[in-house]
C-alpha cells in the first residue's frame, strides 16, 4: 500500500543573486515555518527549478558580449530572433535536432533534448540577460543536498527541474535535469503482475514524475522556485544515487529503443 | 500562492469484471472511507489507470479469436514476438512510427504515439488476453465523472491514464490519455513574468503532469487504479471542458512545432 503524497510549496524564497547560497535560503525559508508539519523530516524531497539554480551559479550570459556566428545571424534573420540569443543557444549546443519554422530543438552538452538548449530569458534577472541550464545539474543537486543536511540536519533529496516539451504531445512538462538522493526510476522489470505475468518494460521514470507533481503546486506567476514532497520515502534510499543522467537515452538508443 | 497538493489512493478497488459499474466501485470505495478528510470535495480529481477502464468497458481482446496478417507474421518471426499479439497492435493503429530491433511505436487510432498500440498483455485478467486502450479515453472519462456525480453528489474530474514511454528519456511516465472536468493545459502566453517579460511558449501539460503525480503513489503490484488528487481547484473551471484531445500534437507540428 502506497502512502500518501504531501507536495507543498517553499514560501519566501526571494530573487537569487549572482553567488547566492541557495541551500541558506531555502533552509532558512523551512526552519522558519511556524507549522510543525513543515519542519524537516527524513525523505522529503526539494524540488528546485533550475532556473534559481543557474542563477546562484551565475550561469548567466549577457547579450551585449554575444558575438553570433554567420549561422546564427542567418538563421535568426529567417526565424525573426536575436541572432545574440541563437548563438547562446548554439554554444550550449552538441547536436541540432531540428531547426525549422522558427524551433530550434538541440542536444545540449549535458544530453538534454529540449527547445533553445534550455536558455531562457523570462526571470532571467533583468532584460538583455539569458539563464543557461547549470554546466552539470547532478553535481548542483548533489551539493544543494550536501549544503541542505548541513543546515537542516537530514539529508533530503534534491531534484532540479527544467520545463521541456515533449515528442508528439501539447504542452510542456516539468522534467528532472539534476537529482540526488532519490532514485531517478523505478524498475519493475522481473517483478510480476497480479495474474503472475512479468511486467516487460516497466522503468518508471520517478524523477520526472515528481518533478511534474511539484510543477502543479508552482504559480509562475510568483516566485516559488522550491517545492517540497513528503511521502517518496521509498524512492529515497540514502545515497546521492545515479542522478538525472539515468534518465538520458542514448541517441543510438532513441525512440524507446 | 498555491495550495498544497494531497494525492492518495484510492483503497478496495477489486478486479474490475467487463462491464462492472466503475463509478460504483469507486464511489463505493470513497463513502466506506473513514477518515473525514477523505470525503469527496469539490475540485477533487479521480485519477484512474486505463487498464481498469478498458476492462470495465470490455476493450479486451482474447488471443485465441485473432488471425495475424502476412506483415504481422513476418515481423514477429523477426522481433521473436506473438504474431497475434503484433496482429491486435496493427490494428488498434492508423501509423507505423517506429519498427525495428523489437521496439513497435505506433500512432493509434485515437492519435496517441506509443508503443505497441498501448496494448498490454499484463494484468489482464488471464492469460490470453490483451487489454486495448478504450476506445474514447475522454467520452470515458466524460462518463465515469457524470457517473460518480450522480453517486457522490459533486462533480469531481476524471483524469483516464497510461505509460508512455518518451522520445529521448529513459523510463516511462504517467499521461492523460482522457480527461473530463480538470482543465487538460494552463496556458501562460501573455502573462508576464517577475521582470514584466512576456513568458513565451509557456503552456503546461496540467492533465498529464497530474496523471504523474498520482502514478507516484500507486504501487503497480497491488490494485490501486484509483488515485485522489485534492488541490487543484484551479484547474476544475466546472464543465466537461475539451478532454486530453487537447494534449494531442498533429503529426505535422511535430517536433514542438
């Protein structure tokens, strides 16, 4: 029997500075709550949207020191873009999944297939600034869970999250670039259904999953960049664990190979 | 400022039989309930896996009945699979996507791609068999929400879901394959972010990161097809609204397009 799941989000987090200590901030945000039920407990996990993190890292670009390349200044003529930003995104990029009609989908350098290589310019801290993904996610959840056992006395789990559109489907889900602490999937391949028949292919993909539940409590309208799930205490089982690159499909590999 | 999200399982969900009353069962299963909290709420949503739906609804298939095609034959020699079981998949579809190295991805006749047609021989109610998607996951869902209406007396919504498998990520995630009463997308273009940039592109895949959330809690070798998702009121304008249609991508648009 599956236990109940609490998500709820972090409240007063303020705008991340450039070097800011993210895991101060959100611990100082949890030991403040005055309801004993958010106090600390062992397995919860704290979803953070990568966006806060690239920012305390500084994984900012501004544009005025852009120089974009020929392909960049061709191709944003023909899309209506900033051939500035085209040439970020090329830069975080290792291979072009479709340039066309004004979408650019990439593979980044990290092995995330998703629009503009994650660079983004909404709360990007101010106009003429791109937010990049952080150079390696799983090391920034690693150490925000290192940082977050330090002030808060339990270890949690730490997931980060983009929003990345999907193959076939509308719309975008939140998705885990960065995790430790949680185990990124489930595999219930060997184990057997109800009638004793193995289950083929069955790899749930938890770290996705509890990014998009924290998505749902997330209002982007406010600043709400951390949520926190209490109830995944099965899927947290002590170590930092594989991380989000245990989630990557190799291209070779793709379309479920 | 959001509200916190409560997801649970629904308990004492038995075998579902064709043409066994779904509605009645779960609604059954909420009024036995306890515990105050877990009564029926406005703005609650019904969860509900799929297969339990398709067997409600008879969408079985008995291999025994099947007679593979030439195509069906010569590709299951070859990926060493069931030719009848490769026969029922090509006809529950309108497209081949993907057919190689064993892995069969298919457009299905609602639009969905995913593999195998979304046919699963596992929890099928005996061997033989093979469980079909419903035939309209949303008139499913349309259903089964005016049903419960009619048994608990508010209106909940209904989300019906399966497991996809993804382009790009290992493991497969929840989705809404059908969905009555929770608004299917929240779409953010035109509003602002905290810097007054217009946040482009944004339009979040509410049903299927709420089909995620509850997959979090069910545990795949216990009956748990039913999950409550309490908290998402803003998403439950009233009406039937346009169902997981909306989440669909026309083949043409593809790639984000």
């Amino acid at each position: 029997v599956a236990a109940d799941l609490l998500v709820f989000a972090v409240p007063g987090i303020p705008e991340i500075a450039p070097a800011a200590d993210l895991a101060r901030v959100i611990a100082g945000a949890v030991r403040s709550a005055t309801d004993p039920q958010r106090a600390i407990e062992p397995g919860d996990v704290f979803v953070v949207a990568q966006k806060v993190v690239s920012k305390a890292e500084d994984a900012v670009v501004r544009l005025g020191e852009v120089t974009p390349s020929a392909l960049a200044i061709e191709w944003a003529a023909a899309a209506g873009k900033d051939p500035r930003v085209v040439e970020v995104v090329l830069a975080q990029s290792k291979r072009i999944v479709r340039m066309d009609r004004g979408v650019l989908i990439t593979e980044t350098h990290h092995g995330f297939v998703c629009a503009n290589a994650g660079v983004d310019a909404s709360n990007a801290g101010g106009p003429g600034r791109l937010v990049l993904l952080p150079l390696d996610p799983d090391a920034s959840a690693r150490r925000l869970r290192a940082r977050l056992r330090a002030r808060l006395g339990v270890a949690p789990a730490v997931v980060v999250t983009d929003s990345f559109g999907r193959a076939w489907r509308i719309g975008q889900a939140e998705v885990a670039i960065g995790c430790a602490g949680l185990a990124p999937v489930d595999d219930w391949r060997g184990r057997t259904d109800t009638d004793g028949r193995e289950l083929h292919g069955t790899v749930i993909a938890i770290a996705d999953e509890a990014a998009s539940a924290a998505d749902l409590v997330r209002d982007k309208g406010s600043r709400e960049p951390a949520v926190r799930i209490r109830g995944l205490g099965r899927q947290v089982p002590g170590g930092d664990g594989p991380g989000a690159a245990a989630l990557l499909r190799a291209a070779a590999d793709d379309l479920f190979g």
